[in-house]
C-alpha cells in the first residue's frame, strides 16, 4: 500500500482534487470542478489563496475580488535592475494573437493594473513586491514581461532558470473582510525553501 498523502504535489492532484479529498462540503458556484474556489494561482505559483465553504461567503469573496478590495500581494524574483523604486504597470491583457496558449498585451485586451516596489537588488535580478488591481489571466507574468523584467524561470514569458526548477512567483500575503463577522484578515505565506534558498545563493555569490 502506498504511503504517498493524498495532499502530496507530486501526486499530481489538483488543487480540487485536493479540496474534495478533505471531505468537507464547498460551494458550488464555479460549478464542480472547482469547488469553492474564488480565484486561481497560476501553475508553479505557489502561496495562498482563498476557498468557500458556503454560497453566500463565496457570493462576497468574489465581490470583494470585483471592487479590487480583496487585497494579494505576490513576492517576485525579476530579470534586470531598476532605477525606481516603485512603479505601476497599466496595458490592457488578451490572447496573443500569434500563440493562442499564452497571454500578452494587446491593444484590444481588458483593463489590466499591476504595482510594484523594489525590495531588494542583486545585481541582475531584483525582488519585487506586486498587489494586483486587476485579475487578469498570468497578469503579472506579462506585465513584467512587457517592461522587459521577466520572472526568473518563466518558460512561457521568459527563460528557464538554471538552479531554480519552477516560477519564481509566491503569493505571499492576503486579505479581505471575513463574510461571517465583517473583520478584515490578513494571511501571510514565507517564501517556500527552493525560492528561499535560490535568494540565498544568488545573494551569496555577490558578496
């Protein structure tokens, strides 16, 4: 019999296929495939996000993600220094017209805003901390790509990334009002150990 858990990434489950092995019942609303989920990481982007157990907290979620006050702020390791410390990305998000399994900024696309604030530079690289305004499909990943400061290991928008096998992408804080009592709560996730110790390297070798 095997020892594997259930919850294990390797498993190759998804995020819904774990939240229906937990046995707890979800809401609905975005059908059954995605039970009780209000919004999606991309794949390799790891951190939090927020999952409903009733209708009616699910219905107040996803208003809160519509009127831009559920609030997600995402840690990013980038290609390339800046001369700011903080910036705001604003260009409109759709299909790439010439690869229709990617995203890009497109004149006809939809409203997309990203912010970002330098927190740390190393040399090549630079980490970012970015809140989205907007939740569009791989926004951050394509903004950041725009302005020609890909995220390290980002094989659709970038480059793969030598020493580090995924995204350098982490959902590290979120917020919003709790739909049972009106108190807003805040979530913090640390940076998992293999982007952790990729910082550590690449801070290493520049000292």
């Amino acid at each position: 019999m095997s020892t594997r858990s259930p919850f294990d990434p390797c498993a190759g489950l998804t995020l819904a296929d774990m939240l229906r092995a937990r046995g707890t019942t979800w809401s609905l609303l975005g059908g059954e495939e995605r039970p009780g989920i209000v919004h999606r990481l991309d794949r390799d982007t790891s951190g939090l996000l927020v999952v409903a157990k009733t209708e009616a907290a699910h219905r107040a979620l996803a208003a809160q993600l519509r009127d831009r006050t559920l609030g997600r702020t995402y840690i990013a390791i980038v290609h390339g220094g800046f001369r700011e410390t903080t910036g705001t990305i604003e260009a409109p998000i759709a299909r790439d017209p010439r690869n229709r399994k990617r995203m890009a900024v497109v004149d006809s696309g939809r409203s997309a805003t990203t912010d970002f604030r330098v927190t740390e530079r190393l040399g090549t690289l630079s980490v970012l901390e970015v809140q989205l305004r907007t939740g569009r499909t791989h926004q951050i990943r394509v903004h950041l790509a725009y302005i020609r400061h890909p995220v390290v290991g980002d094989i659709v928008y970038g480059k793969p990334e030598p020493g580090l096998p995924r995204l350098a992408l982490h959902a590290a804080r979120l917020s919003f009002v709790h739909p049972a009592d009106g108190n807003t709560r805040t979530f913090e996730s640390p940076l998992p150990k293999e982007i952790e110790e990729f910082l550590e390297r690449t801070r290493a070798a520049r000292s």
